[in-house]
C-alpha cells in the first residue's frame, strides 16, 4: 500500500465537503477530498429543478430542526448568506430572488459545483473521485484506506450526508462512523417528503395533478404554500415543509381556503343562493375536482336552504381544518433530506469538532441539524462546513 500523508482528509465532495476542503485549502493546509461518485457536487447538480436553490437570504436558527434548537446559530451567524452570495458573484453566475428568499442559478446549477471545484483548485486540495472508502482508524490521527490506498491526516472531515436520495449514492456511512468513535445519532427520518394517503383518504388520491394555495400545520408548525395531489397522496412545497415536523401517527391539518373563513362563505351562499347545492359552491372556491370530492365528503346533499346551519358551520369549519392521519411517507428515495443525524451533544457548535475525538469534524446534512424548504440546507453545509475549514 502506498501511504499519503495530508493535513486533512474530507470524506464527501459534496456541499459541505467542498466548502470544508476549499477553507482550509485556502488557508495552506495539504487537503485531500474522497468521494466515492463519479463526479462531485451530485446533489447540488438536481436541486432546484437542475437551477440549485444555493441559499435562501431569510436564513434564521428558528428555521432549522434539530434536537438542540441553539446549536446551528454560531455557524449561520458567522457565515451567512451574503458571504456565499459574494462569492457567486466573484464567479459572474447570475441569479434571481424567487419567492420566500430563495436564490436561484439564473443558469444550471452546474456553475455552483464549477465554482466550488475552481476554489478547490486554487487552494491546491487533491480530489479523487470514485474512490470507495474500505476503513476509517485512529493511529495518532485518522488512517483512511480507499480504492487499496492508505491516507493520513491528524483532521478528518466527514461530510457524506444522510440517507435520502440514495439513487445519487446517498448513504448513512457517516453515522457509522460517528458511532465507531463514540458518538450518538439521532433517527433519522425522511423531511421534505412527499405524504402517502390511506383509509378514508383514498378519494384524494384519484385527484393527481390538483393543486391549490394552503396552510398546512403539523402541531405547532405551519406552512402556508401551495399543496399538490399526487397518485400517493400529497405533495407540493407545505406539504414537504410540513413532512419535516411529521411522525408516524400525527395528524395533519390543511386549511383548503387560507383566504376565506369558510362558515362565514356557507353561511352567505345559503342566504345569497339557497337553491346551489354544496358542490357548486365549492366549485366557485375550489379546483372543480378537488370540489367534487370534498363535497361528497362533507356529505350534505339537497340545498342549500334544507341544510341546518350547524351542519354548514362544522363543514365550514372542516374547509378551514381539514385533518387526516396520513399512512406514511414516500420514504428516503423522494425525501430531499435527513431529519436527525449526528447528536450535536457530541460537537462544538463553534467547529464541528467531535468533543471526545480530537481531529475528527461532521458538517452538512450528516449532522442533527435540519433546514427548511428553499435552500436552507444548502446555507447550512455552506456554514457548517466553512466552520470547520477554519480550523482544520
């Protein structure tokens, strides 16, 4: 075996692996990046429809899950959106502002992973790619053997991400690793993922393609975006924001009109209109499909005029709540990310150190640290990552 010796290893040419590696490259540290795929930067590659959302400039510790809520603030206050943002700009890639924050490639997200690979480069780190990694050991520092070649560094970085998405190669390698040198792991689950239908909800599933502005809430979360029916069930982006606060057996609450008070609008159609029945009223609310079956939900046949107003008040109320318990999710293979990870107990919130073992660093997704929809995740390998490169 051939022995390489470096200042840094950075397992993961991912968001948070290349940013981790182009810091301290910068910096002058001897930086080796492995990666087992074939190219870097696959996820950035299909976010955002192929346009990668790279940042969202709204980005706040409270829009981020985590089972310590404090920990991401120390990373996302030191680098922050507008630092990225100056960087995109040296670079001359073009973007816009979409809704909610969310910045966008004018162009493919190709530019982003161009750019990342450019100040590699200038910071003379050493990438290899399709390299599989056989074992990982401390000896004084960390011995990496990939591809039958051993590697040295007294820092390792492990930015492999999570498991969703395992058609890029997704894995959970990084939490086997964190376990191999002591570290907890919390589940992790499937967020930003589509929700699956059943029982009483199957009707919903025959309306694949409607879509419609609405407030989904999950406990004490809400999102008001629009929601979309899929073949499964729903989808859309509150429903993927939602999914994220979501467990088995919790129920979800979607507001089908966020914009009318849906007793005042039955109660008035009665007065104005007391011959329609309640599907042609929802037509005048709803897509015409989806108001069909919501109709027939409600179970209130005949007019309006021979309809009781408490039985109007309660649909109403269900126009503007209604709840159901989905069957599950679309799992890791649809889920955009990981909720849950790496334990933050186990890290400086400052370094992304692990507290009981000196050298060895977890950035981006890998850790228990969570963003919302609409690139949050991706500002947070950008933090997480470059708080490491500091100091490697």
């Amino acid at each position: 075996m051939i022995s390489n010796e470096y200042d840094a290893i950075v397992l993961g040419a991912g968001a948070a692996g290349m940013m981790a590696a182009l810091t301290a490259g910068q910096r002058g540290r001897r930086v080796l990046v492995l990666d087992h795929a074939d190219a870097p930067g696959k996820k950035i590659l299909i976010s955002g429809g192929g346009r990668c959302n790279f940042t969202n400039v709204g980005t706040a510790p409270d829009r981020f899950l985590s089972k310590n809520p404090h920990f991401a603030k120390s990373a996302l206050g030191r680098y922050t959106p507008a630092d990225f943002i100056a960087m995109v700009d040296r670079h001359g890639i073009a973007w816009h502002e979409k809704t909610l924050g969310q910045l966008f490639c004018d162009g493919k997200a190709h530019a982003i992973v161009d750019m990342l690979s450019y100040e590699m480069r200038a910071g003379g780190v050493d990438v290899r790619l399709a390299h599989r990694i056989e074992s990982v050991a401390q000896d004084g520092g960390y011995r990496v053997i990939a591809n039958g070649t051993a590697f040295r560094a007294p820092s390792l970085v492990v930015a492999t991400g999570g498991p969703a998405i395992p058609k890029i190669g997704a894995t959970g390698y990084a939490y086997d690793l964190a376990r191999q040198f002591g570290l907890k792991v919390v589940e992790p689950r499937p967020a930003l993922v589509p929700l699956t239908l059943g029982g009483d909800a199957l009707a919903f599933r025959g309306l694949a393609g409607v879509a419609l502005d609405t407030v989904a809430r999950c406990g004490k979360a809400a999102f008001r975006e629009a929601s979309l029916l899929t073949h499964r069930g729903l989808s859309g982006p509150a429903i993927l924001q939602i999914s994220s606060y979501w467990r088995h057996g919790d129920a979800v609450t979607i507001d089908l009109l966020p914009d009318v008070d849906g007793v005042t609008a039955l109660l008035a159609a009665k007065r104005v209109r007391p011959r329609a029945d309640v599907r042609r009223v929802l037509a005048d609310l709803l897509p015409d499909r989806l108001a069909g079956v919501v109709a027939d939900a409600l179970a209130l046949p005949g007019n309006l005029a021979d309809i009781p107003n408490a039985r109007l008040e309660a649909a109403g109320r269900q126009l503007n709540g209604w709840s159901f318990i989905p069957s599950g999710s679309e799992g890791f293979a649809k889920a955009e990310v990981t909720v849950g990870g790496v334990d933050t107990a186990g890290l400086s919130s400052r370094t992304m150190e692990a507290k009981t073992a000196p050298g060895l660093y977890f950035v981006g997704e890998a850790v228990d640290v969570t963003g919302w929809l609409g690139g949050y995740n991706f500002q947070w390998a950008w933090a997480s990552g470059w708080s490491a490169g500091l100091v490697l």
